[in-house]
C-alpha cells in the first residue's frame, strides 16, 4: 500500500477524501459491522460505579459482579482530575489535528518492532497479509519509570510531555485500587492481584480513528482483548468503541467524566478464568475522527503469570511468551470448527484458522485434563472465537 520509503498512515489516505478503502483495509464478511450505529444500540446497562462510595461492601460486590457479567465498567468519582482527562484528550488531538505530518513523522515508532513507542499505525500486525485498522496511534511507554523518557514524547504543545506524565501516575494509582477491589471482590487479599502482576509496565496508547468512506466494510481496531492485566480507557464524544456482550457486539456509549475499566488477560489468568478479559473492537464512522486513550497495565515480559486459585485452569505462563504467542497464531483467516472436547491440542490449533486467540489453549492444563474439562474447553474457545467472529 505504501511505496517504498513512504511511510504509511491512515490520516494521509482519509486526507486524499477517497471513496473507497484500499483493499488491505477491507474486512472479510464474517468480521465486517454490523450495527454501526454510534448513538443506539449503546450499552444501557454498562454499570457505572461510583468510586466515591464509602461502603466498601457495596463497592466490591459491584464491582465483582461487573466483572462477571461484562468484563468492563465504567467508574466515577475516581480521583482523576476531570481536567486532566479533558486535557489528555486535548493533547492527543491536538497531535494528531495541529501537527502537519513531517513533524507527526519526527516521531515514528520503528515499524519492525512490535511494541515500538511512538507514532504508528500498524500496531500488533503480524504479517504482510493481515487486515489492516483503519487507525493511527501514538504509543507512550510510561512506566516504570526507567522506561518514561518523556524527551521522545510530542514537544509541540509546550505541556504535552507534562500532561502525560501526569496522566500515567494518576492512572497507576487507579489500576492499582481498582485490582485491589477486584481482589478482595473474590475474597482474596486486597494485594493479590497486583503482586501476581509485580511492576507495572504501563503504556498509555492514544488511538486516532480518521473518518473512514466506508464504514460498514472496515474496522477502527480489531476484535481483540488486551493481553496485559487491566486497562483503563476514555474517549472523546463520537463513539466507537463496541464490546460483546451475550454474544452482541454493543456500543459503550462516551460518558465523559467516567473512566472505562477493561480486564484484561493476566487477569483472566490470575483469577484462573473467574473474570474474563472484556474482548472488545472499535468501529469507524464516516462523519467524524475519534480518539481514545488507553492506557494498559501488563506484567514484565519475564514474569510468570499462573492462576491464584486451585485447580489451575491455565497453565502457568511467562508474560513475554504469551504476547510473542499472539504473533505466531494471529490473525488466521478462514472457518473453522469448535473441536470437540477429546482433540489433542494439535487437533485443535489444525481446527482453530477462526482464532486469533487460540493461543490461549496452550495454557489449559493438558489435553487429558481438558477432555475432563470440556466446559472449559468451550468456553475458552468461545469466546477467543468472539473475538474474530461475532459481528
Ligand atoms: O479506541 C478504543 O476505544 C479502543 C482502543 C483499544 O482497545 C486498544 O487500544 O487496545
Ligand atoms: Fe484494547
């Protein structure tokens, strides 16, 4: 798509005020939207919790039980400066709209290496014939802080580098009293979800989703869940963000002042499948960019993530395996069958072309045991296939 030596963008193709999308941005059938609709079709019942609550009791259960039933909440009352939330998004913007692209370029993240900072729009794309987003982002490493350089960051608004800094230790502080309500929510001790996670490598990605001609045959961002522990995500007012739901991919509506909690893989891991990772997508629309700034809370690549509660449903598993496992079994076009519960694993990475997660069966304990476990079995390759199929 791109000519050699010109680096490619999603701005730059919208800015050409095409009509049609190139073809490496175009989604087969099966993966395509269908319910583009920003505005109905939202999440009614999303819950929104009140972080401001001061019956804790209250507050765990609420939040147990949204993490059993969606994976995903909004919180309020988080002590996040509302203002810093606006000027987050404020920043972000500005870089993606103010900035022409020889300066935007300045920045470019080295598109060879996967989890490169910087601006890009290729993240986590595994080989040449891979569906393309129909995104732009710029990718912040924040923590710890021997990786927070905020000298490689935007310098063209004379607060961006400040604003972000700010921004990532308000949110460490949120994730972290976030996984301690999460913990005691399943009766653990308030630590255990963050000491199984140790450090925190945060990143903070700022997503720019250009208005895109034809939104019914391109997605902003791929039907995935994040690999890390949790997420905390806003976004602007346009809308887009969708997350399944009993099967229905459903609109999160923008709540402003609310900040998105998503759960996230090493969680699923560490509660041993009792919460699932929220798997979620972003649609485009044809009218108006969108932003969103996610920012992910993983494990050291070096650390071995395993289940807090016994018998272990998933193996134990060093992070930096998990996210270079992601690369090698993604993003597999084609149909596929649910394997029966007697497979071998073999038979079911033959069987799984329709998962981009299928990954996640190398840490179910053993074939023998899963043949045992057939719900299991199901349920993970369910709703991994959700990610990649459900419309
Ligand atoms: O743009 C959004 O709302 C979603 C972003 C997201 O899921 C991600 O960056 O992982
Ligand atoms: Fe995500």
């Amino acid at each position: 798509m791109s000519t050699a030596g010109e680096p490619h963008r999603v701005q730059s193709i919208a800015g050409k005020c095409v009509s049609v999308v190139p073809p490496q941005y175009v989604q087969p059938p099966e993966t395509r939207p269908t319910n583009l609709s920003t505005t109905t079709g939202e999440v009614p019942s999303l819950p929104s919790i009140d972080l401001g609550d001061e019956c804790i009791a209250r507050l765990r259960e609420q939040i147990g039980r949204a993490c059993l039933d969606w994976g995903a909440f909004h919180v309020v009352n988080h002590r996040v400066p509302i203002d810093l939330l606006d000027e987050m998004r404020h920043m972000g913007k500005s870089f993606f709209e103010d900035c022409n692209m020889d300066q935007k370029l300045q920045y470019s993240c080295d598109p060879n290496l996967p989890a490169s900072e910087g601006y890009g729009s290729r993240m986590l794309v595994a080989s040449n014939d891979t569906i393309l987003d129909w995104r732009d982002y710029y990718d912040h490493h924040t923590l710890p802080l021997s990786r927070r350089n905020p000298a490689k960051w935007p310098h063209f608004q004379s607060n961006y580098r400040q604003v972000v800094a700010q921004y990532s230790d308000c949110m460490e502080v949120l994730a972290k009293r976030l996984l301690g309500l999460i913990s005691e929510s399943l009766g653990l001790p308030s630590a255990s979800i963050e000491e199984a996670v140790g450090e925190f490598y945060q990143n903070i990605t700022v997503s720019y989703y250009p208005p895109c001609p034809q939104p019914d045959l391109t997605l902003g961002l791929q039907s995935h869940s994040d690999f890390g522990a949790i997420t905390l995500l806003i976004q602007d007012d346009v809308g887009g963000l969708q997350i399944i739901k009993d099967g229905e991919w459903l609109t999160v509506h923008p709540v402003p002042d609310a900040i998105l909690v998503l759960i996230s893989d090493q969680t699923e891991i560490i509660t041993n499948g009792k919460y699932r990772s929220c798997v979620h997508r972003a649609i485009t629309n044809a009218e108006r960019a969108r932003l969103s700034v996610a920012t992910f809370h993983d494990p050291a690549k070096t650390r071995k993530i395993f289940p807090v509660f016994k018998p272990p449903v998933y193996r134990e598993v060093m992070y930096g395996d998990y996210v270079s496992s992601w690369f090698f079994f993604s993003p597999i076009k084609g149909g596929g069958l649910i394997p029966e519960a007697d497979s071998s694993i073999e038979d079911v990475r033959k069987s799984a072309k329709m998962s981009i997660h299928i990954y996640l069966l190398d840490f179910v304990l053993s074939v023998k045991e899963l043949n045992g476990l057939s719900t299991v079995l199901k349920t993970t390759i369910d709703l991994k296939m959700k990610m990649a199929y459900h419309k």
